[in-house]
C-alpha cells in the first residue's frame, strides 16, 4: 500500500473519479487534517496527473489546476 498526499481537500467529484483509477485503494485523513490516497502500487502513486484517466484529468483542468 502507497499513500499520495493531497494538497487540497478532495471534494466527491474527485473520490468518484478516483475510484474508476487502476490501483485505487481508498482515501484517508489523518490525524492533523491532511487527505491521503492509497494505491495498490509505488508506480501508480508516483505517476504525474497527466497519466490518470478521464474523469479526474477534467476535474483537475476544470479547476484551474495544471495537470
């Protein structure tokens, strides 16, 4: 199991379309606040945003983040 963690809280969109990514495990908040993602690999957590999938790449760009 391999945590990412997440700059921003994530927000449903974003759980859903991280559940149609391979090697999703779930997601998880820390004690002091912060939002992690778990995946199945090392590979698949260190992969950049451009390599996910549909959805969440149009969740990214949709908020004005760079991919």
């Amino acid at each position: 199991m391999y945590a990412q963690v997440m700059k921003q809280s994530p927000l449903d969109t974003a759980i859903a379309a991280l559940r149609e990514e391979p090697g999703f495990s779930g997601t998880a908040e820390t004690p002091s606040g912060r939002h992690i993602v778990l995946w199945e690999s090392e590979s698949t957590a260190r992969r950049p945003n451009l390599q996910f999938g549909g959805r969440l790449l149009n969740i990214y760009r949709a908020s004005g983040r760079p991919a």
